[in-house]
C-alpha cells in the first residue's frame, strides 16, 4: 500500500518536531518543513534515528514566493497528502516589514500558511477522494492568545496602523482559528476536515523570540514538554473522532470555546474576503 503523507510546518523543532515524530512512527511519510538551515539538519537526524520516512525541506512561509517554491517542491516529490499541519509560527520583538511588503510576523503566523494551505489543497482532495472520510486533515495550531484579543481591524488585518507584538501575535492565532472555521464548509463536499488547537503553554524556542515583557510574565509559568504540547496536534491529525466533525478549535483533546468573533458566521467570510484580498489569492 502507499504510505500516506503528513507535511508539517516548523519541525524543525518543539510542538512540529514531536508531531513529525509520531506521524512518522505511525507509518506516515513525513515532509517536515522549517526555516533555519542548520535546525532542519538536526532535526531530520534526530528524527531519522528513530526509523520512519521523513524528509526536511526548508522554506520561510513569510515569504509567499517561498510558500510557492516549497508548493512546487512538494508536488514534485508526492501526489497527495493525508494530513497538513501549519504549525509554524511565533512573536516577534518588533515590527518588520518582509521584502514583498507584508508585516513580517502576521505574514509568518497566517498569510504563509493561508497560502500554503491554498496550494496544497489539490493534493488533499486528492487524498480524500480515495481515503475514508474524514480521514483527510488540516490542523491549524493556534493560541489561546487567540481568545485574547477582542476584534480584528478588516481594512488593517496585519495591524499596521496600531502594531504591537502581542496584538500582531494574537491576531495572528485568531486568523488560523478562523481559517480552519472557513475552510469547513468550502471543504465539506471534499471530505477534507480543518480543525484549529490551542496546545497549551510549550516549554519550547518559541520564547527565546518573543520581547522581554513576554519572557518576564511567562519565565516561571508552569509549562509543558514539547511531546505534550504536540498531544491534541497528533490526535486532531489522525484519530477517529475529530474526523466525525469540521471547523473546530480544541484544548487537551476535547472542544474549547473560541473568540465569539469565530462563531459570527458573518465575521468568518467577511475575514476569508479580506484574507484573499491580502494575499493576493483564493484560499481555496
């Protein structure tokens, strides 16, 4: 039998590195995607010592022409894909701006992976036509920073007019929880399932980026292993019951509450219109 695909963003280490891991183990064929040369180097050693078919390719997804590349390198190496997991993501100290104009961090937590979702979803209904339903997934990780901030600017969806590394953060993970709420109707007839997870506070790199009040506030929080950080990622991924359902955001295996702007199925399209106009592409 062919092996089904997993592609995971930011592998190359934390909550993506624990979730290539256990998909590989699972018998997937895993392309790990990440950013940092030398990360994505240990991280396919590491993994590779562990068995299992896994290959690290590198792309920064703030850059749409690099989510291009990486859509082509992808193509090239499979004809489906099981399940996708946009993953990658973080703060930053400061503002940005990349070289194709967009806010460098809005761009790495959502316009990437909006677009890269985008370019791979031929390949998932490819997948999903031949697999059983529901099998097929996307999974969004998200942040419970994502419930923190209380509306989102449609004219400004990168906060360029009032720009702070918590507001483009959370932003951020709220447009991958409504990205994952858009996408489940527009996939339905597909048998493609998209779900969003809040994975908890992550003792990982994540932090090593984030500003100094940040690090300060969270510095002795109680935080979890990468491993268990990746738990409801991995669950969301391949097992039964999250493939019963669409559209949802979920904590330690089970439904949370999201951002009252998730569950305004005006506000959803409304952002999936601007989202597209951002990107300069259709999201599906």
């Amino acid at each position: 039998m062919t092996k089904r695909v997993a592609v995971v963003t930011g592998a190359s280490s934390g909550i993506g590195l624990e979730t290539a891991r256990a998909l590989a183990k699972q018998g997937f064929r895993v392309i790990g995607v990440g950013r940092d040369p030398q990360r994505c180097a240990a991280a396919e050693a590491d993994l590779a010592a562990d068995g299992g078919e896994i290959e690290m390719l590198r792309a920064d997804l703030s850059l749409l022409a690099e989510v291009d590349r990486l859509a082509d390198a992808i193509a090239q190496k499979v004809d489906s894909i099981d399940v996708l997991v946009n993953n990658a993501g973080g703060m930053a100290r400061e503002q940005a701006l990349t070289a194709e104009g967009f806010e460098a961090n809005y761009a790495a937590n959502f316009i990437g992976p909006f677009a890269l979702t985008a370019r791979l979803l031929p390949l998932l209904r490819k997948a999903a036509a031949d697999a059983l339903e529901g099998s097929v997934r996307i999974v969004n990780t998200a942040s419970d920073g994502s419930e923190m901030i209380p509306a989102i600017n449609l004219a400004d969806l990168q906060n360029l007019g009032n720009w702070s590394p918590g507001a483009a953060y959370c932003s951020g993970k709220l447009a991958n929880v409504l990205h994952a709420r858009a996408l489940a109707p527009r996939l339905a007839a597909d048998a493609v399932v998209a779900h969003s997870v809040h994975p908890g506070t992550v003792g990982s790199n994540f932090f090593s980026h984030t500003p100094d009040s940040v690090q300060a506030a969270y510095g002795d929080a109680p935080k979890l292993t990468p491993v268990q950080g990746a738990d409801t990622v991995i669950w969301l991924a391949t097992a039964e019951e999250p493939g019963r359902s669409s559209g949802g955001y979920w904590f330690e295996r089970a439904p949370r509450k999201p951002n009252p702007l998730v569950e305004d199925q005006a506000f959803v399209e409304a952002f999936w219109q601007a989202a597209e106009a951002l990107a300069g592409r259709a999201g599906v």
